[in-house]
C-alpha cells in the first residue's frame, strides 16, 4: 500500500540558544503526529549573523540529538569531555540519556545548512548512559541509482548498511538527492512513522506527479510499505526520517524530555542543586 501525504507542516522562524535564527519544523505541537520524533530545526543561511552567537554550554536528558550537516561548521564540546566540529556531510549523534552538557557553536561558512533533529528516548532508556557518536562524512555510505543519490546516516538501505544503527529507537535517516524528473521509490517498514524534510527543488509524492511539494516543508505520510516520490524540473533534496513511534507519555520542559511531571522537575531540581551530571 503507498503511503499518502498526511500532513504538510511548513513551520515557523525562532530565535533559540543565545541567538541562532533557524525554523523549527516540528516541534511541541506536532508532538503525537510525529511519534518517536519530537523536533525537527532546520538551518539554512548564508549570513553568520544568523547563528554564530550559537548555543552556549546548556543540559539535555531524555532525548538524543542527532545533528546533521550539509554545508557548515558546528564546534561543540561537552561534559564527557568530547570536543570537534561538525562539517560538511558529518553527522552528531548525542544520546543525552541520562544528562549532559554541552554547547554547540556554529562558525562562520559561505552556506549553513543543516538540520537538528531530536529522537525521543524510550521510558525504560531514558536514563541510559550518555553516549556520543562522531560521524564523519567518509563514514556516511553513498548509494547511487535510478536518478537518486543516497546518504544513508543510519539504519539500512537496499542493503546497505548506514554508519549507525541506533541503539534505542532504530530510526533511519538517509539524505536523498534526485535529477530532475526522477522517480524513486522506496519500499517502507508498515507501522512506522515517516517523514522528510524537503532541502532544496520540489517533489511530489502521490505516484501521479500532480503536485509539487517545495523546499522548506516537512511531508507527514499515512502508513503503508512503499513510498513514491518524483523531482520536479530542478531536482530535490530532501532527508528522510522513519522510525516506530513509543506511544509513551511525555511531559517537555525545553531541553530535557520525560515521561512525567515529576521526572522534569526532578531533572530541573538536580540542574538547581547542581548533581544532575551522574
Ligand atoms: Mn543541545
């Protein structure tokens, strides 16, 4: 069964951290929809006023933050004494698990263009231990054919494998470049979320070519096992997300992410008193 478009979500501008411009994609609101992913920020300038204030030394628990970067350059460091930048084609994929700090500062470059996502941890892991995975551009597999160039960051695609796996939610996350006109498609695991993120060009996704969906718009799909999409005249470029949703509860207080109430302010206490890195 192909899946259908459920939801076009375009977003809004916000400023976060001490000052970056970026949209936010996804966020709070889109939070039951996009189960297991809870935010999607996209980045995408040509003027380094817009991010270089970056995002200064601050907590994370609960959730892992997968930063990918097609064009740019992200100096970040954080508690367990991890230290390096993020460049073209690199991936950052952060387990927060149980708590860490870091900062994540974006250095001047011709074009920033990239995308933060936040993967939600399940309840049983969301005080797993902190880990963080260094992908480098070498590390990503390319897989070429049928007009479509594939980053495949992680999981797995026609057979080959992605630089990780996930050790907690399996999401896939590949970065697809069509020619114009092509046609991909993609066959997809049923019961599972999927979305993109639409980079540059236009796309349509309903078989038939009908309409073009452009850039700057994340495409929410129904549930089915094949995904169908065609680059309008200039191509497109979008980033692909597909994992099984938690159907846990969720209680939200800005960087940290659990299960309850309690457990937020729990977290918030521990920021407060200074023992939430264990
Ligand atoms: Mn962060």
């Amino acid at each position: 069964m192909p899946r259908t478009i459920r939801e076009i979500v375009t977003g809004s501008t916000q400023y976060d951290g001490a000052g970056v411009k970026l949209v936010r994609v996804i966020g709070h609101a889109n939070v039951k929809e996009f189960d297991p992913f809870l935010m999607l920020d996209a980045f995408d300038s040509n003027d380094p006023a817009d991010y270089v204030k970056g995002f200064p030394w601050h907590p994370h628990r609960g959730i892992e933050t997968v930063t990918y970067l097609i064009h740019g350059n992200i100096e970040h460091g954080d508690s367990l004494g991890n230290k390096g930048a993020i460049l073209d084609g690199c991936c950052q994929w952060m387990t927060a698990g149980k708590g860490i700090l870091h900062q994540e500062m974006p250095q001047s470059a011709q074009r920033m263009l990239g995308v933060q996502l936040w993967l939600n941890l399940p309840k049983a892991e969301k005080m797993t231990e902190p880990q963080y995975r260094d992908i480098r551009a070498e590390a990503v597999p390319l897989v070429r054919g049928d007009g479509a160039e594939v980053h495949v960051i992680s999981g797995t695609y026609r057979g080959v494998s992605g630089a990780v796996q996930g050790d907690y939610v399996k999401a896939l996350f590949l970065d697809v470049t069509l020619l114009p006109h092509a046609k991909w498609e993609f066959a997809t695991e049923t019961g599972t979320t999927l979305f993109l993120y639409i980079v540059e060009g236009e796309a349509s996704f309903d078989g038939t070519s009908g309409v073009f969906i452009p850039a700057r718009r994340a495409v929410l799909f129904n549930d089915g096992d094949q995904l169908f999409a065609q680059a309008g005249e200039s191509g497109a470029r979008f980033l692909l997300f597909c994992g099984k949703p938690l159907k846990e509860p969720i209680a939200w207080g800005g960087p940290i992410v659990m299960n309850t109430q309690e457990e937020l302010e729990q977290a918030f206490r521990e920021l407060r008193n200074g023992t939430f890195i264990r």
